[in-house]
C-alpha cells in the first residue's frame, strides 16, 4: 500500500465499534510491517496503538498496558494531537477493566480535551461517550448526562445512528447503574424505537442494558431469553470490550436468580468469575461478589452468604477509595482553557495523594511498585493496620479517629525516613497502609519494623484517646517470598502476614521466617 491507503486502512481498525480481535489484531500486526516498510513512524505507531486496544478488548489488560507506553510517548513528543487523544481513550478503558475509576476519569478527560480539527466523526463522537461512561463510574452523573446528550446530538448531526445507538445504550446503562430505573426505561425504549427506524439489530451490549432493566422492573423470564440472546450474539464474534462478556454472565445469574433457578445463576456466575480473574476485572468482581451473596441467601445458606458478603464488603471498599478521588477530581473534568490545562499536573499530583493524612495513595503504589518489584531483589514491604480502630471510631468519635489516622501516619514516614530514605508509605483506605523498603532484605525490615510498631505503641496517645491504647499489626513480605515476582503475589503474602498478626493477638510483626511481638520484644 501506499501512505494514503495504508491510513485508510489503519482507519477503519481505528474507528470501529464490533470487534474480532484476532482477526483484526492479525491484519494491525500487517499494517505494521508495511508502515515499516515505507519508513513512516506516525502510521507505525497508528498500528502499534491498534494493537494494543485490541489486546485490551480481547481481554489481555496487562499487554495492552505494556505496548501502549511507547506509543504514547512518541505521540507526545512529536504533537501528534488526534494519536494522543487514542492513546488516552485506550489508557481509560485499561484502568476502567483495572477498576481505577480516577485513572479512567483523568484518561478519558485528556482524550475529549485533545480533539481538534483532525479528529475523526467517529472520535467527537465516541470519546464523548466514553468520558460520559467515565464520569458516571465516579458518581458524577449530572456531568456524565451531559456529555451523553453531547455524543447523541452529535450522532445525529453527523448522520451516524450506529453511534447514536452506541450513545444512548451506554446512558441507559449508567442510569441504570445510578438507580435510575424509570430513566433507564426512557432511554432503553428510545434505543429500540431509532434501532427500528434505522433498520439496525440490537448488539449483544445493547441487549444486556435492555436485560438489566427487565429485571429491576421483575420480567425474570424475558431478561434471561435476552441475555441468552445478548451471549449467542457475543459468541457469533460480535466482540466488545474485555468485561463485556463477565458482565452479561453476570446479568443473566440475575434474571437466572429471580427465577428461582438457583443451579443455571450458579453456573452462570462461576463462568463469569473465572473470566474475572483471567483478566484482572477488579470493578465487576465486586458486583459478583455481591450477587453470590444474594444467591447463597435465596438457597438458604446463610452462612456461606454472610462469609461472601464479608468479602464484596472488602472489595466495594476498596472500589470506593478510589472513586472518592475521582469525584474530588470531577470538577476538572473539563479542561477547557489554558489555564486549566497548565493546573492539570497539579491535580494529577493531588490524585495521588490521601487528603486526609497527606500519604501517597493506591494510585502511587501501583505505579511504583511494579518497577522496584523488577528491579530490586532486596525489596520488603509491609502492610500495617491500627488494631481495634472500629472501637476507637465507636467510643472516642470518627474525629478523634482521623487524628490517630494522622498521626499514626507520621509516625510511619518520619521512621521510615530515618531506616529507609527511598523507601514510601501509602495508605491503602481506612485504617490500612502499606511501607514500601527498597534494598532492605526482609530480615533486616522486620527489625525496623518492629521499632516501629513499638514507637507507635509508645506515643503519647493519652491527651487525643482518652486513655485508649493504639497498636499496629504488622504483615511482612520480601521479594524472595513470592512464587511470582509480581505486586498481587507480594501483597498477597503480606496481607497473610497481616492476618496472621492479627489473629494471634495484634500488636505484632509477623513473617515468614516468625513473628515479633511485646513479649518476644521484651
């Protein structure tokens, strides 16, 4: 090909809506090697890009992740605005499937910020409706009806009803998801009606919104033959993004539940969660964790329910740190002058940091742990948590608790600081932290790490908790520990440390080798 038809090509990869990822991940691999070929780097990345969002959408989150550095650097560097805004909408789908919901927010923010003259119909379009999908994932829907009546006007200006199903799909979902059922019913029957004037068939996304809603207003047995329908659909090869198919398992166990067909929901939901943990769906495992709880309380089993709901509990947790930070960040959502634009950085700094107690948050962690994790075969890190903070909170006030969170997180960086000058504290959520010791081989952390907890248990607590002690539990992990290099693994083994300490009597360090405790201090 020709520069002109090799772009053309590369176009419609770009631009598309149904997906075959293999298929089209063969012919993007292709239009690489022509575009080396002919020497010219903006269709090389093109096709790079390509790839990666393609990775993305059959499932392989981390890849996508790994290939779309490069290509986002180049488009920086050399001010290719139209690759620079793809490259963010793909960064925002990845932290939306990673279940980063501030991440996503600040991509897709960037990718609508960036277009201009040479943006495509299709980009002014659909990065709307992404940012829309954005803002409705941090509880911002005001701002997220907004930018879908945006997406749908355009949809209609520009003479593509294929968008404007795309567009008013996705906000009949995210009413749908706010609780806004009558809404959603509005906007799902609006769907149907331009489907049908424009002679288009449902998609297998558009069937699942129309399933959810058949469920909130009881139709069991019509939401489950549209979510077989919805599935088939999927499985003829009309493919979407990487949690679209979990998230039609997961709304079918539903309509599958409301039937009382306990055994059909179960496997349902066992398909769903092995798709979740093949490809890291933090955001749709809480919803399935909640909904195996409610199945195991149709059956009967109350205890196996409770013992699940413990488990979204933890989850919808950590789910909701992070949409806090997106929802301070809201307001910036729209970076429409320049003066906006030099006050980004400043905010994606602030992302990064827990207001309440000025410690780096989990947005840090993941993006510097990964790399000391591949570059430091001496690292430790630990994960703390304030023993008996619920009493503390119950009997002294959550005030009188934010000021033990303040000031037990000071206690950690200024020890830190003195044992290991590189190292970071970050807190996790609630009464949890993670340090992270880079060159400190674990045995020598657990020494640093039990002077610390023993400098937290000997602070002046008196004049702020009435008398109330307050202790640490301490999990420890070195590199060495984890069967596979990686951040969960690590995490992981600290996190069983953690609970080890906790049930053998709080105020403790524990690892793998033993534990260090008051008494065994003494």
């Amino acid at each position: 090909m020709d520069e002109e038809r090799l772009s053309a090509a590369l176009l419609e990869l770009e631009d598309e809506i149904n997906w075959d990822p293999a298929a089209m991940l063969e012919r993007a691999v292709g239009l690489e090697r022509e575009a080396r070929a002919l020497g010219n780097d903006l269709l090389v990345a093109r096709a790079r890009l390509a790839q990666a969002n393609l990775h993305m959408r059959a499932g392989d989150v981390s890849g996508a992740a790994q290939r779309i550095w490069k290509v986002h650097q180049w488009a920086v560097e050399h001010d290719a605005h139209r690759l620079t805004a793809r490259t963010h909408l793909v960064w925002a789908n990845i932290h939306r499937h990673l279940g980063d919901a501030a991440q996503c927010l600040e991509h897709s923010v960037l990718s609508v910020e960036l277009l201009d003259e040479t943006a495509t119909d299709h980009m002014r379009i659909w990065h709307r409706v992404k940012l829309g999908d954005a803002l409705s994932l941090s509880g911002s829907m005001d701002a997220a009806r907004l930018r879908y009546r945006q997406a749908a006007d355009l949809a209609i200006r520009l003479g593509r009803p294929e968008l404007l199903l795309a567009a008013l799909n996705n906000h009949a979902y995210a009413e749908f998801a706010a609780g806004q059922h009558e809404a959603a019913q509005e906007i799902a029957a609006r769907l149907s009606e331009v489907a049908e004037r424009y002679g288009y068939e449902l998609d297998a996304s558009l069937l699942d919104t129309i399933g959810a809603i058949q469920i909130e207003n009881g139709q069991h047995a019509d939401a489950e033959q549209t979510l077989l329908a919805c599935i088939d659909l999927y499985n003829d090869g009309n493919h979407d993004d990487a949690d679209a198919l979990p998230e039609y398992l997961l709304t079918l166990a539903r309509a599958q539940r409301g039937l009382g067909a306990y055994g059909r929901a179960q496997y349902s939901l066992d398909a769903s969660r092995r798709l979740c943990a093949e490809r890291e769906l933090g955001h749709v495992l809480v919803r399935l964790h909640q909904e195996q709880a409610e199945l195991h309380a149709a059956r009967g089993e109350f205890a196996q329910a409770y013992a699940t709901h413990k488990l979204f509990f933890e989850a919808h947790q950590r789910q909701y740190s992070l949409q806090r930070e997106a929802q301070a960040r809201t307001r910036q959502a729209m970076f429409e002058t320049a003066e906006a634009r030099r006050e980004a950085e400043w905010f994606r700094e602030q992302a990064r940091r827990d207001p309440l107690t000025g410690l780096h948050n989990r947005r840090y962690l993941n993006e510097q742990l990964p790399a000391l994790i591949a570059t430091d075969p001496d690292l430790s890190v630990a994960i703390v948590d304030i023993d008996h903070f619920k009493r503390i909170n119950d009997e002294l006030s959550h005030d009188v608790g934010d000021q033990v969170l303040v000031q037990t997180a000071k206690l950690l960086e200024t020890e830190l600081a003195a044992v290991a000058p590189d190292g970071f504290v970050v807190r996790l959520g609630g009464e949890e932290f993670v340090l992270v010791l880079p060159g400190t081989p674990v045995a020598r952390a657990v020494d640093q790490l039990d002077g610390m907890r023993r400098t937290v248990r000997g602070f002046a607590w008196e004049t702020l908790t009435a008398g109330v002690s307050v202790t640490v539990s301490i999990g420890v992990a070195g590199l060495p520990d984890a069967a596979k290099p990686t951040q969960p693994a690590l995490l992981s083994i600290a996190d069983q440390h953690l609970y080890a300490a906790k049930h053998g009597g709080r105020d403790r360090v524990v690892w793998s080798g033993a534990r260090r405790d008051r008494a065994s201090a003494a």
